[in-house]
C-alpha cells in the first residue's frame, strides 16, 4: 500500500509512468496497472493522494502474482555463478551448458545459452559514466572508519559510525557521526541530513543497509516498511543499490574518502566523551569541506547547491518523521493490548476482545488499528504494569463502575435514609481499602432497585444485629424474605449463613 500512496503522490506531482517506475524501482508495466485501476475511481490524483489506506483499498482490485519470464530470468541470475565457474581450470562453456541443462531441462540450448552468457559478461564489463541531474538524488553510506568515544569515569571505549549524505548534483555533503547502523540511528540521520540540506531530492540512493533492506536482490529489493513509510513522508522515492558494486555508489564512496582526509585526519588526535561533543566538532570542519573550491572548476560545493539545486529541491513537510514501531496483537479479555517496550496495558473498544489488531506507535503516540481503520489512540505511557484505560472503550457496566467513587455511594445512600447510610459507612470502614467495596456497593445500590428502599432499609437492620455488613448477606435476607418477619421474632433466629440449612432441609 506505501509503494501504491507513492505512486498517487509522484502521479499528482507530475511525473510520468515511465519517470516513477525509475524513482520507485518498479516495473513500468506494474505501475501503468495500478494506474489504469486508479483511473476508474473518478478521483484525480490529489484526491486520491488525501484517502486511508482502507479507502484505496476498496478502490483496487485484488493483486495479482505475476511469474517472471522463466528461462531468461533463470539464466541471468546463474551468471554471476557460471562467470566464477568459467574462471577456472577445465570449465568450458559447452560442460556448464550440460550443467545447466540437468538443472532447467527446458531452458536455452547450447547456442542461445553461449550467446546470452556472452552478452551478459560484456555488459558486466561496461563503464557508464552517469551526468548527475541536479536536485535528483541523495547519496547516502557509512563509511568503514569509526570514531571512538571513550568513558569519561571509566576510560572504556565504543565505537561512533560515521554517516554521510551528498546530494548528487552540486556534491553538497553532510557528515555525522551516530551510535549505530540500527534502523531508528539510521533513520534519524537520513531525517537530520534532510534538515541540513533544507529541502528533499526525488530520490534517496541507499547501500543495502539492513536498516533500509529487508531483503537484498539484484533487480527488485526490498525495503523495510519503516523507511518506505519515511519516503512517503518526505515524498521521495528510495533506491538501494546492487549489493557488492561499488561503481553503483561511486559518488558516495569518493565523497567518503574525501571526508577521511578533510575531517576525519583532522579530528584523529583528538578525546571524544559523547556523541554531542563529536559532532559539534565535524560540524565546522564540514562547512569549510562544503565551501572548500573543485580543483578543476571556479566554484565549491556550497555555491553549487545554493544556486542551482537547492532551488530545485521540494520543501521539507511541516513536521517532520517519526519512526513507527508496528506490531501484531490480541485483544485480551480485559479490552486491552500489551506493549512489550512500556511494559503498559492500553485499551480497546471492548467489541474488539479476542481479534488481531496492529500496533502503530513512536515515541509519544499508540495507534491501534483494525482492517486499516483507526480503532484506538493514546499517549505512549512507561508506567511498568500500568494501564490507559478509555472510559468508552468499557462496556456499559463497567462504565457505570467507573463513574461512581465512595463518595458517590455514600451521597447516594444518604439521600435515601439515615440506617442504609450507616450501613455503606460500616462497608467502606470494613474494608482495607476503598475500591474494595466499591463492587459491593455497587450490588447493594441494585438490590434498592428490585426490593425497594423500604425492604433494603429492614435488611440492613437484621444484618447490622448479626454485624454482618456485604451485598452477599442483603440478598440472602432479602432473598428469603426475612426482612418482612417480625423484629421480635427475628431474634429468635440463627444468624443467616449459606451453610445453615434449617430445619425444613430434613422433611
């Protein structure tokens, strides 16, 4: 669905099929598709650039799995193997063709399989010098180095990545160093070089970092569903580069070895404590970088990109991204879900108990979602066991529980006489602490309803002589009818107990 929204936004901003099926890394056939079943929903581009994901997906028809073309795709992806195998000593094209027969009986014969290898091997071997187009791309990559940071107290040291973003056209470059390659580390920085450039180029080109890569693959890899969510924040696009070619990254590899020399060697005799203090000292070195002249051209990186690329980048959002952690899981029987990470209850409309439901959430917001629709919202919470609770997440009872506190019960209780007063006083006194009682209460207020305030008043005076104070022991004498009997008579009776039977047990 990300790479769908993607789509709709490149479309509404202008760019043909041909143009976003490059930026995204998409099959044009497959964009042309999506576009043609956008087409009969009767929306433009902006408007279907402003519908949920529940929306779009009603507007879509079921996806369909496309099967690559088999002999040609099998082949290619056996060439890197064959290119090694023929490398060395007695391999011949005719015993790998053998070889390949045994493994696609209805592949290429012998002649169309020398021809493709051959061709393959001589577009492996080109050089193409690609003219960067300016405000296009984003070049990103951490370099091999790392900076140390040592201990203050102790002495002990930790390595710091170094992070570095350059915009393809003018060389404009950001430096920084970060606690790690993990997802959120890596997200923030591409997020902070963003910032610094002040803008957002088309395409943001990534080494197939696992923090951007779910799956690593030499025509069609996959990024993670945090960094496309990113790019669709950002309306860029991302390309991952092809594992192990460097020529694919070469600007950012040239940018890194610059960096070594015009940062890095002038930081090497130096202490670090904290990340802070580590960057507040690239950052002068990195401007000097920026505004250092090309050897073979009268202008510098920082003029380049404030004349002619940084007005060709599209502004930044007005708020910028958050990273979204999203999880499966159950409602439970109490209407809540569990975060692991806060070790925090959150609830649920209570209609949702039993069902799978995903999680969304950053570092100040839950979301709880339902077949793409918004069923929950709360501020993230650290109260370890704690719970955020919505009163109409309850149902109707235990709204109704919520609502009422001892106060309201003791108010409630007065207003109807002065015994059944001191009755609910006792039960709240009995009790270790308040909430305890509340329940009973609660039933207590409920017996007024079906016997009345009369009888509930008799019963709490025959279970005041027995000094028995509860809702257990008010529906067992108003259940039985003792409460109607004489006051004389009733001191002739045993104290009301569910494991005293009586006389009529025995007949």
């Amino acid at each position: 669905m990300l790479d769908i929204q993607r789509i709709i936004q490149l479309k509404a901003r202008g760019e043909s099929n041909r143009s976003i099926a490059r930026l995204l890394g998409i099959n044009r056939k497959t964009v042309n598709e999506y576009i043609l079943n956008l087409g009969g929903a009767d929306k433009d581009f902006s408007e279907l650039s402003r519908l949920d994901e529940q929306s779009l997906a009603a507007i879509l028809p079921e996806p369909k799995v496309f099967n690559k073309p088999q002999a040609y795709q099998d082949l290619q992806d056996l060439v890197p193997v064959y290119q090694k195998a023929l490398k060395k000593s007695g391999f011949t094209y005719l015993n790998i063709w053998e070889e390949y027969r045994k493994k696609y009986p209805d592949g290429y014969g012998y002649t169309q399989f020398k021809e493709h290898m051959q061709q393959a091997f001589a577009v492996q071997q080109a050089s193409f010098h690609m003219e960067q187009i300016m405000g296009e791309k984003l070049l990103i990559d951490y370099a091999g180095d790392r900076f140390i940071l040592t201990d203050r107290e102790s002495g002990t040291t930790r390595p710091a990545e170094l992070f570095i973003a350059i915009l393809a056209g003018s060389g404009y470059t950001y430096v920084e160093a970060s606690v790690s390659q993990q997802k959120a580390s890596f997200i923030n920085s591409v997020r902070r070089s963003l910032e610094f450039i002040g803008g957002v180029p088309k395409l943001i080109v990534t080494d197939n970092l696992k923090s951007a890569v779910t799956q690593a693959h030499r025509y069609e890899p996959e990024l993670n569903k945090d960094f496309k969510a990113f790019a669709l924040h950002y309306g860029t696009a991302v390309l991952a580069t092809r594992a192990r070619k460097p020529k694919d990254k070469a600007l950012v590899e040239n940018a890194v070895r610059l960096v070594y020399q015009r940062i890095c060697f002038a930081l090497k005799d130096q202490v670090f404590f904290d990340l802070h203090s580590l960057n507040a000292a690239i950052r002068p070195l990195l401007d000097l970088y920026n505004q250092r002249m090309y050897q073979q051209r009268q202008t510098s990186r920082a003029q380049l990109f404030l004349e002619q690329e940084q007005p060709l980048l599209s502004p930044l959002p007005a708020q910028a991204f958050t990273l979204i952690t999203y999880k499966q899981a159950t409602v439970q029987k109490n209407y809540h879900v569990f975060i692991s990470d806060d070790k925090h209850y959150y609830s649920v409309p209570h209609e949702y108990i039993g069902k799978k439901v995903e999680l969304r959430y950053n570092e100040s917001l839950l979301e709880v979602y339902s077949s793409s629709t918004r069923i929950a919202s709360h501020p993230r919470s650290r109260k370890s066991a704690g719970f955020s609770t919505i009163s109409s997440h309850m149902p109707d009872n235990h709204q109704f529980m919520q609502g009422w506190n001892m106060t309201d019960f003791l108010a409630w209780a007065k207003s109807k006489d002065p015994i059944i007063h001191q009755y609910v006083e006792t039960v709240f006194a009995q009790r270790a602490h308040p909430e305890q009682a509340l329940r009973s209460c609660w039933g207590i207020q409920r017996l007024g309803k079906i016997y009345g305030i009369d009888r509930l008043k008799s019963a709490c005076i025959r279970a005041a002589d027995f000094e028995q104070y509860g809702y257990k022991i008010l529906e067992s004498i108003l259940g039985q009818n003792l409460d109607q009997q004489d006051h004389d008579e009733e001191q002739h009776y045993l104290p009301v107990h569910d494991n005293l039977r009586g006389a009529t047990y025995y007949h």
